[in-house]
C-alpha cells in the first residue's frame, strides 16, 4: 500500500489541516476534476453527459459525520429534490439504466449523539419511499469500520421493505468476506475500502486486499444478487469479465462502476462494450473528506497540491 496513504488520511482528520486545504484557490482545479459541482445546477449538465455517453451515474450529495439534526434534516430535503431531478432523466425502457443516489448514513444523522442510528434508519426510509415512487435506485456507502455494524444493521431493516436498496462491502475488511456470503442476494457494491484501518480490522497490505477482493467477488458473482464492480483496477476488472463469462451474468446482471473523474477512457470503453458502467458523481461543498480520500489513493494526485500550499507559505 502507498506509504503516505496513512499521513493523509490522518491529516485529513485535522480541521487545521481542511482550513489550510480548503483555503487555497489553487485547491479549486484538483475539486473541480474530482467533485461535479457545488450545487444541483452545475450537476445536472455533468449528469447530462454521463448518461448521453451511454454510462449510468449514482449522484452522492457529499457530506458525513453530521453532529446536527437540522444539517441531517437539511441533507434529506436536498436527497428529495435530487432525486426528484434524476427522475426526469430515467431510461424506464431498461430496468437496469436507473439512475441512482448514493448516501452516507453518518450525513443522515448516524452519528447524532442521541438515537442517531434509529434517525438515520428513519431518514433512510424517507429517502427510499420517495425513491420507490420516482423510480431511482439508493446505494448506502460504506464508511469507517466503527459504523460498518450500524450501517448493516440499518440496511438490512430497510431492506426488508426497499429490497432493491443496495450497499457497499469493502474488501479490506477482514469480515468482508462473510458479508458477502449474508448478502450475496442483494445489491452490493465491493470496493477496496478508503478509510484508515487498525491492522486487527482490516488487511494493509494491497496484495492481501486485491486478493480479499477477488474472494468476495467470487462468492457475489455466483450469488443471487446484483454484484456491483466498484473499481479501478485493471486486474479486478479483468477478472469480473471472466468470473461473469463463467458464471453467465449478461450485462444486465452485474454492473462496473468508477468514480468521477478517474480512468475516463476506462469507463468509455467498458460501456461502449455493452457493460452496464455506473460512474459515482459527487456534489456539494462538503468535499474535503471525499478529497482527501481520492488524495490517499494516487500520491500523484498530492504532488500539485502539496507545491501549490508550499509556495503559498
Ligand atoms: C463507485 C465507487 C464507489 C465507492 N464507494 C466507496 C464506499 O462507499 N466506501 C469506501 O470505503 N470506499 C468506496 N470507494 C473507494 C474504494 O474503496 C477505493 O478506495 C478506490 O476505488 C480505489 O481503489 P481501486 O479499487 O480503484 O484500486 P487502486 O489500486 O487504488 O487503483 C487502481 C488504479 O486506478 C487508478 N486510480 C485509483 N484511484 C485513483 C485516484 N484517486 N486518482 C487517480 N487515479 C486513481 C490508478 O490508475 C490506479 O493505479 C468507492 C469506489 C468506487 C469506484
């Protein structure tokens, strides 16, 4: 694994460290490659785009980690009129091409001091039935391993009335292969895992979660369930290619999906193929976790930041 992985996703912890990032103009032009606006007026266009390229896109409003009930409310309102506007764009001649919102639990008010996993149950469920009506599909992300229990818990109550309702499973996890086994009927998006993890939680080493990956995708490919291939890595995604070619799966039946921004061509070419290739698209203000995260994963994408806040100073 990157070795400045860690120190990032540390400082990314540090509200010294988000004034400083956040402060800088110059931190603008690596947002705007990563991050499709501040509001829904500059995301419809990007959205627009996406889906005219032949690729479906999963809209995340970014935020988490709220500690107020106005601002977890304020998040649900703003998932409602999102959702109301992917709905205009739907493709119902394909049952599959829905578009789609990501959400974050924490931004739901999980982590409210009081009753925050029942709020943000309840808010889930809000944001579900609207979703139900307009036809759009929810995914809830995976977040740091303290919260992966709740997130779980929740999904599955939500679940028995929104079955549809998909989450994320992240590789790194040493329980994620037994999650894959528990919901490998459902929707499931498998990623690597973007959080910094004690050793006793997750695997470090990139070959240990390449591997862990390669395992759960085995165990949702020959599941019953809608396996979603969340990755940019070309060896995983070779191997979703033939583990669907040999467990059958037509491209109605798994999807690929990428963030924003990243392996463009990749996506292009995955989806004129014929695959179903989902891009995750981020919006808001509320970017600087997001982006530290992004930042972690490729220290070339620090580099121009890094020089741009020392020159600076
Ligand atoms: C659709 C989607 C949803 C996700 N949802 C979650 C979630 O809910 N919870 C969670 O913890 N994580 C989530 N992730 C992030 C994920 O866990 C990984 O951190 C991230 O995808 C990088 O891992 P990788 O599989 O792409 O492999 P890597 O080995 O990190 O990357 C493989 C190659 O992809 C390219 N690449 C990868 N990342 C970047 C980058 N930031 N900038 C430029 N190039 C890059 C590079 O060419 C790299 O060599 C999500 C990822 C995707 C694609």
């Amino acid at each position: 694994m990157n070795p400045l992985r860690p120190i990032i996703l540390a400082a990314s912890a540090s509200p010294r460290m988000q004034r400083i990032v956040t402060g800088t103009p110059v931190t603008a032009a690596i947002v705007r490659r990563f991050v499709a606006g501040a509001g829904r007026a500059e995301l419809i266009p990007v959205v627009r785009e996406l889906l005219a390229s032949r690729r479906l896109i999963s809209v995340d409003f970014l935020g988490e980690n709220t500690t107020d009930r106005a601002q977890a409310d304020a998040t649900v309102a703003e998932y409602l009129s999102l959702i109301n506007d992917l709905a205009a764009m739907n493709d119902f001649r394909d049952a599959t091409a829905r578009t789609e919102v990501s959400v974050k639990l924490s931004a739901l008010g999980q982590a409210l001091p009081v009753d925050g996993p029942a709020i943000a149950t309840e808010n889930l469920r809000i944001l579900c039935t609207k979703a139900a009506q307009a036809g759009v599909w929810v995914t809830v992300d995976a977040e740091d391993h303290t919260t992966t229990e709740a997130t779980l818990t929740t999904v599955r109550e939500v679940c028995a009335e929104f079955p549809w309702l998909g989450a994320v499973l992240q590789a790194y996890l040493h329980r994620a292969e037994e999650d894959c086994r528990e919901l490998s009927g459902s929707r499931i998006r498998l990623c690597k895992g973007a959080y910094r993890e004690p050793h006793t939680v997750a695997y470090q080493r990139s070959a240990e979660v390449t591997d862990s990956y390669l395992r759960c995708l085995e165990i949702l490919m020959g599941g019953a369930g809608y396996p979603m291939v969340a990755t940019h890595d070309p060896v995983l995604i070779l191997a979703a290619e033939q583990l669907a070619a040999e467990t059958g799966r037509g491209p109605d039946r798994f999807e690929y999906q990428m963030l924003y921004g990243i392996r463009d061509p990749e996506q292009l070419r995955l989806a004129a193929a014929g695959n179903a290739m989902r891009v995750y698209v981020p919006y808001g203000s509320q970017w600087y976790g997001y982006l530290t995260r992004r930042l972690a994963e490729r220290p070339a994408n620090l580099t121009f930041l890094l020089r741009a806040l020392v020159s600076k100073s």
